[in-house]
C-alpha cells in the first residue's frame, strides 16, 4: 500500500517535481545552517551590495553577508515556522473540530458556531491583535498563524467527522465502553486522516507566504535573525540599486509555496487513484501466468452473460493472492443461477467482478467476460453507464452500506427508471410500493419517505431487492441477498423473487453459502470451492446426488425433512484452504475422503459431465438412481 502510494507520488512530471522539491527543501532546512549559517551571518565591510559574482553567487547584501548563504539558511526558519503554525492549527483544529463527533449533538452545535464565527476574523487582524497582546516576533506571528488557519482545520474535521459519526464500528466502539479518548486516537483519527494531511500539505505554502509577509511587515522574525520575508523586508530600500538582494529571498518564498502547493495536489492525486477502480481484464497482475484452460462449459450459444477463465488477483504486502481463479460460468436469458460455496470461497469477489466493482488495487482478467453481446471488460465506466444503464442490477450482502444514507428509500427506488425516463413519477411510485408490499414490507407507502436508517437491516435488504426488481434488468447479480432476512421472510422473499425474475424474464446469478435457499430458488448451481467451480449441475441433479464429494458434503450438512431430529447435522471436517496456500493438486483433497495420490498431486479439470453438468473430480460419483429428497 505505502509503495503504490510513493508511486503515486512520482506517476506524473508535476508530482515527480513537487516531490523533488518538497524533498530538496528539507534537505536545505536540515543542512542549510550547519553549512552556511557562519557565511549568512559574518559582516564583510569591505564587500558591501556588491553585484553577484564568482565569489558570491547572488551578491552581497548592505551588511556585505553573501545573498545565497543567507537564503539558504534561512529556510529552516522559514520551513520551521510554516510547519509549526499548521501544526498549531491542525491540533486546535482536531480540538475544536473532530473532538465534539464524541461529545453529543448540542456540543458539536456550539462548537460549530464558534468556528463559523472564528472564520469571521481576517488574518491580519488577528496577527495585529496577538503582536499588541504579546508584541513582535517569530513566535507571535507563529501563534497568530496558527490561530487563523485553526478554523480552516476545524471545518474542514468537523466535515470529515460528520461522515463517520454514525458510522458501525464507531457506534459499536460506544458499545464495547470504549474510552472517548481511545475512540478519538484510534477511531475517529485514523479515518479522517488522509484528507487532513492532504490539506496541511496544501497549506504549509499558504502558511509559508503569509509569514513571510508578517516577517516583512516586521510583526515576525525579528534582527538578527532572519527568515525570506525578513530579507525581503530588509532588502526593500535597496531594492533599485541591489535588486539581487530582493529577487533572492522572493524567489525562494515563491518557489516554496508552488512546491507545497504542488505536494498537496500530488497527494490529493494519489489519494484520488486509491479510489478509482481498475478496468477488468486490463490490469495484469505482475507475475502471474496468464490462463490457458479452455472453459469446461463453453456451451454459450444463448447464454445472456458469459463469463470464460475469470480470475481476480489482490496484492499483499508479500506479492498477490487470488482468491478466484479459472471461474468460467454462464447464464441464460430469464435463467436463475446460483453460486454456492463456504465462506471465503471466492463467492463474492466473482460477483463484484461480474459486476465490475472489483477496485484498485484489485486485478480482474477473464477469457471472457461478456453480457448480451458486450464486452464488460473493455467498457469504459461511462460506457458501462450508457451502454448498460439498469439492465445490470446489483443487490449486495451488505445492505447498509449501499443504501444512500442521505436520500428518502422512495427516491432511491425511483431514481433510476425516472432518469431514464421511462415513466412518471406517479407510476414509478406505485410501482414501488407493490413491490415492497410484495416483499412484506409493512406500511409500504409511508416507507418511501422514510430515510435507510429509519429501517431494519431486513427491510433494507428487501428495498435493494426491491431497486434491483424496480428496473426490469435483463440481469440481477444478488449476493447473500437473503442473509438478513428471518426463516419466514426468507422464504417468501426467495418466491417474490423467482416469480418477478419469471414474469420479468429476468436472469439472476445469485449468491450463497446456503446451499437450501439456492436448491428453492435456481434452475442451476455453480459450487465454488477455494476460488474455483468444481461442479456445476441442475438442481435437479443436485438433489438427485451431485458429483463431486463437496458438494455431497455440502448438501449433507443441509436439514431435510428427513433428518433425524436427535442426531447433530454433518458437518465438513477440517477447513477450507487459504487462498495463498500453493496447493498442487486438488484444494479439497485435505478434507475429502475419497483423496488419492492423483488428488494430491494433479488438478482435476472441470469436465463436462452431461449437458447441464461438469465436475472437477478425479473421482466423481456417478449419477445417483432417483430418490426423492426434500428440501426446507
Ligand atoms: P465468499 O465466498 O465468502 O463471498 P469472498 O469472495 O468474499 O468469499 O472472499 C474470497 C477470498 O478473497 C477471501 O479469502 C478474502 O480474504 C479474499 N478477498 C476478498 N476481498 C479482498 C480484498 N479486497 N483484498 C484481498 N483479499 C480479498
Ligand atoms: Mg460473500
């Protein structure tokens, strides 16, 4: 993470020359004294205003002290004092504007009038109040510095710590009895710090400059000591007859300020490509193979979405994991698919990537990668915008997160048919309440007024449902979209959903551990195990007897109406491999019980078994004899 940051740092001329700057500055502060503090500081009579030289580079000043001696000493105190009055204002801003998240409403509301009235205060004023309460000199005009760009600061945290106040995990820091003062350094700190050193960076220059005006209106540095506005100042009445002793400490002033200015928009910047996602299949993760298998299912004559050798890489911090890998699965039009699979098996990470919300620094490439005849992976994020509009809908496993916390759920389950518009307001809305009535939403049409977090987590689930359905898309990507849900809701949450994908002739690809709600819901399964497919087969098939030992094991540990009430369920012995583990052979071969040598040591291909079914096994099943089994 830190080393894709400095590249980001150096990823264009102007932040390469920021960076350089920033860095040659403070090498200057930190050496300038020790190598030419005695030269700055030594009168010469007998050089007085002499005009730039051999000797003396940039001249010589009224006292006969070389130019450049004194200019490059005196960034350190110019650096220094710049550094420590945003230092003043970002920790009186942290006081004034982060702390109060902690403190209550009516605190953060008293807090927020003071910094709008400090704001109030023009620079000059305070600096001109602060010299007559303590009188000239560098630390004044420190202090009154810090003390103007304080609420700067302030607004800028209490912003930032807006975002995060209603946040989970600070919520449940409260909870836990967290200390407020643990909260503050280890919760709220920490998340809004990127932005805040974002903008110190920014305004160090400003800092820089506006001392160096004080300095020069003689409320700063004070003789003999001297920063660039205290030369300035100094060299003023000379500035016809030695114009050299001006043009030196100006300069220097300028060029500090552009570099900070610079810093701060290079940090912004990589702040920034943190954020934007990586277009699939276009950023091959360094040192990885490229896949060659051909799918085991090419069959995609008619399929709506195709997705061929579909692999997904993350970087660690010692190279790159791949949590999917070879997944290659397709979907018919109006078809239900599920994917199922234990926890971290991959399940996810392939539907983000479907879905092309897999970000940077994640990698995604596939074969193929192709919904209705559209290359996902080539699409641009405004041609996926334009090109798919909401023929792709999106439910996630985390509701809570993708519901806008800012807009009432009736505009969010609108918006999308009425920009495309489709229809009006009026029928959009009804719309929206049969089909939250239909999910057994209670009091659906008061509900669209309502904000997310005047709702459960159930029901939010419900109304990502119920935007997914509101469109119509050709395709609905549902991960664990039932999770929040209880046993009853679940159940008919599950029906709303197959008969509105049936009278739509939508297609879903649904996502989930639980292999009983995707046998009620899909025509097909995919079972993932370790970021690959190992089987794929109808539900029918499925019930009937799968394949491959996994998905046995899995359909085992799924209550029947069988089940012997007094015996424990199955359960998988052992645990699923890490996604870094170098695993030659078959990845379950450590839990299964029919594992051989072959297993361990050879991969087993996905073969195509019949025309619905393949399986990755060395050693498959062979088709079970018909025997009814039920499901819950
Ligand atoms: P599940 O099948 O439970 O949905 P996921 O697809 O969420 O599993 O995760 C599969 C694996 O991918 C896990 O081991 C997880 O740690 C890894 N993974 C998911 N997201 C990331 C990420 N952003 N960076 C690194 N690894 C990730
Ligand atoms: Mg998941």
């Amino acid at each position: 993470m830190l080393k894709q940051r400095l590249r980001a740092l150096v990823s264009s001329p102007t932040r390469t020359l920021a960076t350089c700057l920033v860095l040659l500055l403070v090498t200057l502060a930190l050496l300038g004294p020790l190598l030419w503090g005695g030269e700055a500081r030594t009168p010469d009579p007998v050089h007085l205003n002499e005009a730039p030289s051999a000797a003396h580079p940039l001249g010589t000043d009224n006292l006969g002290r070389d130019v450049l001696a004194r200019v490059l000493t005196a960034t350190r105190p110019s650096l220094v004092m710049a550094l420590t009055a945003t230092l003043i204002a970002v920790v009186l801003g942290a006081l004034v504007g982060a702390l109060p998240v902690l403190l209550g409403r009516r605190v953060q509301r008293v807090f927020a009038a003071v910094l709008t009235t400090w704001m109030a205060f023009p620079v000059l004023l305070i600096a001109l109040f602060t010299t007559i309460l303590l009188g000239a000199g560098a630390g004044t005009a420190v202090l009154a510095m810090g003390l103007t760009m304080t609420p700067v600061f302030g607004r800028l945290m209490q912003t930032l710590t807006a975002g995060i106040e209603t946040s989970d995990y600070l919520v449940a820091a409260r909870m836990l009895g967290i200390s407020r003062r643990r909260r503050f350094l280890r919760y709220v700190l920490p998340n809004i710090a990127e932005p805040v050193l974002v903008y110190v960076t920014l305004n160090v220059g400003g800092a820089l400059l506006a001392l160096s005006s004080l300095s020069f209106l003689g409320l700063g540095v004070q003789a003999p000591d001297f920063d660039w506005g205290r030369m300035l100042g100094d060299a003023l009445p000379a500035v016809y007859t030695s114009p050299w002793t001006t043009i030196a400490p100006g300069a220097a002033i300028v060029v500090a300020g552009v570099a900070f200015g610079l810093a701060g928009e290079a940090m912004a910047g990589a702040a920034r490509s943190q954020d934007t996602p990586v277009r699939a299949a276009r950023t091959p993760a360094p040192g990885t193979a490229p896949t060659t298998t051909p799918p085991a299912v090419p069959d995609t004559s008619d399929a709506l979405l195709t997705v061929e050798n579909l692999r997904v890489d993350y970087p660690t911090g010692s190279g790159w994991t791949t949590p999917v890998r070879d997944v290659s699965l397709r979907v018919r039009p109006g078809e239900i698919v599920g994917v199922v699979g234990e926890s971290g098996s991959g399940k996810s990470v392939t539907a983000m990537a479907i879905a092309r919300l897999i970000s940077s620094p994640g990698a995604v490439r596939a074969g193929r990668l192709d919904f209705d005849g559209i290359d996902l992976a080539a699409l641009s994020d405004k041609e996926l915008r334009t090109r798919l509009g909401t023929r792709v809908a999106v439910v996630f496993q985390d509701p809570g997160t993708f519901l806008n916390p800012a807009l009432r759920i009736g505009v969010q389950l609108t918006e999308g048919l009425l920009n495309q518009g489709r229809t009006n307001a009026t029928t959009a809305r009804e719309k929206a309440v049969h089909l939250l009535r239909q999910l057994r939403i209670t009091g659906a049409a008061s509900r669209l007024a309502q904000y997310p977090n005047e709702l459960s987590g159930g029901m939010r689930q419900r109304v990502l449902i119920a935007t997914a359905q509101m469109a119509e898309a050709d395709l609905i990507i549902a991960d664990e979209p039932t999770t929040a849900l209880d046993m009853t809701v679940q159940h008919h949450v599950l029906e709303t959903l197959s008969k509105r994908c049936r009278e739509d002739g939508s297609a879903a690809l649904v996502v989930s551990h639980d292999i009983g709600v995707l046998t009620s819901l899909c025509s097909r399964i995919v079972v993932m195990y370790a970021g690959r497919v190992v089987e794929e087969l109808s539900v029918d098939t499925l019930l009937k007897g799968p394949a491959h030992p996994y998905s046995q094991a899995l359909l085992a540990s799924l209550p029947t109406l069988d089940s012997p009430v007094d015996q424990p369920l199955e359960t998988i012995p052992g645990h699923p491999p890490h996604p870094d583990e170098d695993i030659t052979g078959c990845a379950y071969a450590a839990r299964c019980p029919r594992a051989r040598d072959t297993c361990r040591n050879d991969l087993p291909r996905l073969e195509k078994v019949s025309a619905e079914g393949a399986v990755a096994c060395w050693f498959p099943s062979a088709p079970a004899p018909a025997t009814t089994r039920s499901t819950s």
